[in-house]
C-alpha cells in the first residue's frame, strides 16, 4: 500500500484526556507543503459496527435510547466498539444479541465508513442481518437503557427517505441495506 502524498507529518502529540471513553489528543502536524499545523485535534475511539436488523417477518428490530449530547432520546439500529482483537462481524452479532436479544441467521457487510474524519479517527463497520429470532434478554452496559421497537420495514423506508431518523450513520446503513435487497 502506498502512502497518502497528502498525509500530515505528526511533529508531536499530546494527549489532553485519556479515559475510557473519550480519548483526545492535539497534534502538530506539518503539511506536505511545509506549512505548520500548531494545533488539530483528534477524538480517538475504538471501531464500531452498526446493523440493519430483519426478523424472519421482515421487520426491523429497532432501538431506542437516550442520547445525552444531543438530549434526546432518538429510534436507531443496534451496533457499539469492537472490542480489542475482534473481528468486526463478531461484534455485530454480539452487540445485536447484548442490546437486542435477538440471534440473526446470516450477516452480510455492507461497507465501512468514517463518521466525522475531521474530528474523529475511527471506522464504522456496516451490516446487514437477517433471519432475527429472540433467543434470550438483554445484556445491557451499566449506562444503556435500550427500548426494542420491532418496525415494519415499509415504514423503516418511509422514515428513512423522510430524513426523520436522527443517527446519520444508521441512516447511511439502511440505505446500503436498502440497496442490497433491492428495496430503494
């Protein structure tokens, strides 16, 4: 692979939080030009997945929850971090079956993509399950409180193209997993 002739040189780092959720840190940076970048400042977070979940009925298992930064509390798909060497898939089945409860028969990826490449420096892995059956309750973190709303996926497409659901992320992965099934 050859190297980005438009990546930044890091002069120095300094890390202004490390905990864990919210890691920052502000470089300097020297351009290919030459110019200096005294200050950029980069969030660094684990990478992420997020999966457009279908029952064996077609419906999309849903989640909602309060999302402090924004005060809201806000319908999204299931996903989270990857943990520590797993393999992006994985998590996508493990996070479904700890926010959800549901197991999924098949996982299809749909892509990866950076969120907020300007502040934050990590990928998000996008998926497609299908074949959902509850096989256990939630497994939720200390901080998740997460309602389950079970969406006929008509109406999923419907709130998609009217741009009413707030999680541009999981916007962008129904409209991959829109395309993959032909639905858009």
């Amino acid at each position: 692979m050859t190297q980005d002739p438009l990546r930044w040189e890091v002069l120095d780092s300094t890390y202004i939080s490390r905990h864990q959720y919210f890691t920052a840190r502000r470089d300097r940076c020297r351009r290919p030009d030459g110019v200096i970048v005294p200050e950029y400042y980069v969030v660094e977070l684990p990478p992420s997945v997020c999966v457009v979940a279908l029952t064996e009925d077609r419906e999309a298992v849903m989640i909602r929850q309060y999302r402090h930064p924004i005060a809201e509390s806000i319908l999204e798909i299931p996903g989270g971090f990857i943990d520590p060497g797993e393999d992006p898939a994985t998590a996508a089945r493990r996070e479904l079956l700890e926010e959800t409860g549901y197991a999924f028969q098949d996982i299809v990826p749909l892509g990866r993509i950076a969120a907020n490449p300007g502040l934050l420096d990590n990928y998000t892995w996008l998926f497609l399950a299908t074949g959902g059956k509850k096989v256990q309750g939630q497994h939720l973190d200390p901080n998740e409180e997460i309602e389950i709303i079970l969406q006929p996926l008509d109406e999923v497409r419907e709130m998609v193209l009217g741009n009413r659901l707030a999680q541009a992320l999981h916007t962008v992965c129904f409209f991959y997993a829109f395309r993959y099934l032909g639905d858009l």
